[in-house]
C-alpha cells in the first residue's frame, strides 16, 4: 500500500518530471514537486514549490515544509537538470557555473536535506539523473556530461554515508528523451549518439519511470550506489 507514501521530486513543470509526478499520484503516492516555475498540476495529494534547486536555503526551507506537512519523506527523485552542448572552445564560464549549480549543488542540496528527514524513520529511497553523455564521452557535452559524472560520484559516496540510516542512492542514466532538453540538439548530432547505443532508439519517459520503480521496490533494498545507464552503452 502506497497511499500514506510521500514522494518528492524535482523539475516537476514540464517533460520527464511531470510525467513522474502523473505516475506516482496514479499509483495512490502524495508527492512533492518543485520547478523554478508554477505547474499546473491539479490534485489535492500535490503540493507545488518554485524555487531554483541551486538555492540552497529554498531547498532546506522546502523539505522542512514537507516534513512539519507529513512527517515524512519515503522516496526523492532528483530529476531537475539542465545541458549545454556547445564545444568546450565556445563555452563560457557562466554557462559551467550554471550548469554544475543546477545539476550538481541541486542534486546535493536535495540528497542532504532529504536524508534528514528520511533520517528520522530510517528508511528512504534517493534516485539521482545521470546521463549517457558521461560513459559515451560526447563531444560537445564536455561541462553536461562533467557535471553528470559528479553526480554519479556523488550518488556512490552518498550510498555509503546514508547505509547507516536505512537510505539507499542511487542513480538512472537516460539516454535522450524527446523533451526540451534535447530539442534544440541538431537532428543529425542525436542520430549519431543514438547509434552508439545497443539498441539504437530514443529513449521513453516509460523507460525512466521502470528504472525508478526498481529502485523504489521493497524488494530493491540491498541495491544502492549504482548508476544504471538505458540503451546500452
């Protein structure tokens, strides 16, 4: 039974975020979202925050918000995240401190925050977004994919310290998804990467969502620190 389940996630306005926000509210979760804009989610188990995941006070003030509202904090999906696919010889620094603020300190502002309160009940599921632009080395991607194997590193380190609380970390490593991330990447540039794969094809938001709900299974409790990459890479 999930219906006194509490499930936070991240990037929630739009693409893979609300899709997991629509599964998980089907599925009897309460769930807790968070985008830098408003969502337009209609549901009295849905409780939306805009807020930057960069802003360190913002996230600690959220999930204090969560746990004085439910006393409880079961799962975090750390789905937020943001690309820049520009050659390394045309990116500025502005672009890396955007990118790492988003998808690293974000993460990691969330993983601690969240811990403390799955702390309390020594149970809690942490799943962070990788992405195949790490093991595939894709050119053009150098800050993304940099930023995303912090994550991963960030995912095992966490796995270890969080154990002793009953939490595990892990992470899913999407290849591309037809969301806004990558529509702005040349058809060409995504039909090279997607034949890199074992199986050559786009990636579904369904194919995220089943990654996320191995992780989440009672069963999945002796798995954590892995990072499980879609596609075959």
């Amino acid at each position: 039974m999930t219906e006194n389940r509490v499930i936070a996630i991240t990037g929630t306005r739009k693409g893979i975020g609300r899709f997991l926000v629509e599964q998980y509210l089907e599925r009897g979760w309460t769930v807790v979202g968070c985008a830098r804009g408003a969502a337009d989610i209609d549901d009295s188990r849905y409780t939306h925050f805009e807020l930057d995941v960069a802003d360190e006070r913002a996230v600690a003030s959220m999930l204090r918000q969560v746990g004085r509202a439910h006393g409880r904090l079961d799962a975090l999906l750390n789905n937020a995240g943001i690309a820049s696919m520009n050659h390394a010889l045309l990116t500025p620094g502005s672009t890396m401190q955007r990118v790492f603020a988003t998808n690293v300190y974000g993460t990691f502002y969330f993983c601690r925050e969240a811990a403390k309160l799955m702390g309390r009940r020594k149970t809690g599921r942490i799943v962070n977004f990788a992405t195949v632009a790490t093991p595939l080395k894709l050119e053009g991607e150098a800050v993304y994919a940099a930023s995303k194997a912090a994550v991963v590193s960030l995912t095992e380190v966490l796995a270890r310290e969080l154990a002793p609380f009953g939490i595990t970390v892990n992470a899913v490593g999407p290849t591309p998804v037809p969301t806004d991330l990558v529509g702005s990447v040349p058809q060409e540039k995504m039909d090279a990467l997607i034949a890199r794969q074992a199986i050559p094809r786009y990636g579904t938001m369904q194919d995220v969502l089943n990654v996320c709900d191995f992780y989440l299974r009672p069963g999945s409790d002796f798995v954590t620190g892995q990072t499980l990459y879609l596609g075959g890479v």
